[in-house]
C-alpha cells in the first residue's frame, strides 16, 4: 500500500513538471513568434522611413533577418542595422 502512494505521488509529480516544462516553451514559442512579427514590422517601418529621408540604408526581410530579430529582439534589430551601416560605409 505505502508503495502504490510513494508511487502515485513521484507520478503526480513528474506530470506537474511535464505541463511546467510544456508551458513554459508554449510561451518561448510565442514570444519568440511575436518578435519576429513585430521585428519585421519594425524593419519595414524603418526602412519605408530611411526611403523617405533619402537615407540609402536598407535592410531586406528574409529569413536570416527575421530569425535574428525573432531570437534576440532588439539588439538583434540594431544588430541588423549596424552591419548594414558597416558594410554600406564601407564598400
């Protein structure tokens, strides 16, 4: 008897660590989905208002940008934009 309770409660507790472990990648997974969504937002945004300066600095959404943008956020934005500045100076 004292076994089948041992066995019940190191059961009861793995399941609340599977939903733990499952819940707390859900929201990795849509933090990162929603970085990307906002990141590419933000470069379109960005690069539509740097066109309308006359400024010739453009990033392009592909798949690397966006990846990029989606891990690291905003420093991966500004990432993004220092190396375009870099390579565009000095060409």
């Amino acid at each position: 008897m004292e076994n089948r309770i041992l066995i019940g409660i190191i059961a009861a507790c793995c399941l609340l660590l599977v939903i733990g472990i499952l819940r707390h990648r859900l929201e990795v997974l849509v933090n990162i989905v929603l970085r990307m969504v906002m990141g590419i937002l933000g470069i379109y945004l960005l690069n539509t208002f740097l066109k309308s300066q006359d400024i010739v600095l453009s990033v392009g959404i592909n798949e690397m940008t966006v990846l990029t943008v989606g891990l690291l956020g905003l420093p991966g934005f500004m990432l993004i934009y220092g190396l375009e500045l870099y390579y565009t100076s000095f060409r």
